[in-house]
C-alpha cells in the first residue's frame, strides 16, 4: 500500500445563521449564533519544474501555510450573519462554500462543526457525511430504589 501525507488545518470563526429549511417550530429556524470549526485536510504535492506555485515557502511549513490559507478562507464569515454569505447555511452547505473558497488542489477532506456534538465532513469524491456525537450513561444499581 502506497503511503500518503496528508496535512491537516483547522480555523475557528463565530456567526449566526437561520435555516429556513429546518422544521417549523425548531430553534433552526429562529436567529442563533455560535462558534463554529472549520476542518481541511490535504494532501500537500511538491510543484514540478514549471509546476503550481508550493503552498509553503520551505519543506515543513505546510502545516502552518495551510491553516493560515483556510484562517483566510473563513474570515469573511467571522461575527457575520450566514445567510448573507449562503441561502441556507447548513454545517454541508458551509462546507462545499469553504472547499470551492480555499482554491487548493488535492483536498482529502472538509469539514465544519458546528457544535460540540455534530457537524458535517466531505470526502475527497465531495459526498458528504454527517455526523452527530451521542453520549449514553447508566447505571448498574439505583441507589434510591
């Protein structure tokens, strides 16, 4: 099996969004704001000769010159209203904005978080998986029965 690099980023940013899409009634659909993740991981090919510009200035700041690059890509959102960025801002409509946004070849994989327990992440083939954090707690014994 072939090895691959992969680097990986993350910025955080704070906005406020309403989804219009989200059931009548629910807490989506009313103005909430919060802090949000943004996720990237890439697969960072040194140019050939006459090749595209590296995304670092030297071998091993990578890492550094990809968090910076997607710091950029979100900054436009930062203490914004979503839906004057996006129609819907859904967590994968947040993350299909930020991929065509951040303009870097070899994306392994974007993602947002939107919450401590749920947000979003797309591939490389751009399908999206959603994903929500669930904790479960019990007891072996109730004291008090």
């Amino acid at each position: 099996m072939a090895e691959r690099l992969l680097y990986a980023a993350s910025a955080t940013f704070e906005s406020a969004r309403r989804i219009d899409s989200a059931p009548a009634g629910g807490h989506l659909r009313r103005l909430h704001g919060h802090s949000f993740q943004a996720r990237l991981r890439s697969a960072v090919v040194a140019p050939a000769i006459g090749g595209p510009t590296p995304l670092a200035p030297f071998p091993g700041a990578e890492v550094d010159a990809l968090r910076v690059r997607l710091e950029d890509c979100v900054a436009p959102l930062d203490y914004q209203l979503l839906n004057e960025h996006l129609a819907s801002p859904t967590d994968e409509n947040l993350a299909r904005w930020v991929r065509r946004r951040v303009d870097l070849q070899g994306i392994d994989a974007v993602g947002i978080q939107s919450t401590r327990c749920q947000g979003v992440d797309l591939d490389a083939n751009d399908c999206a998986h959603v994903w929500r954090r669930y904790q479960f707690e019990s007891a072996h014994r109730l004291p008090n029965t």
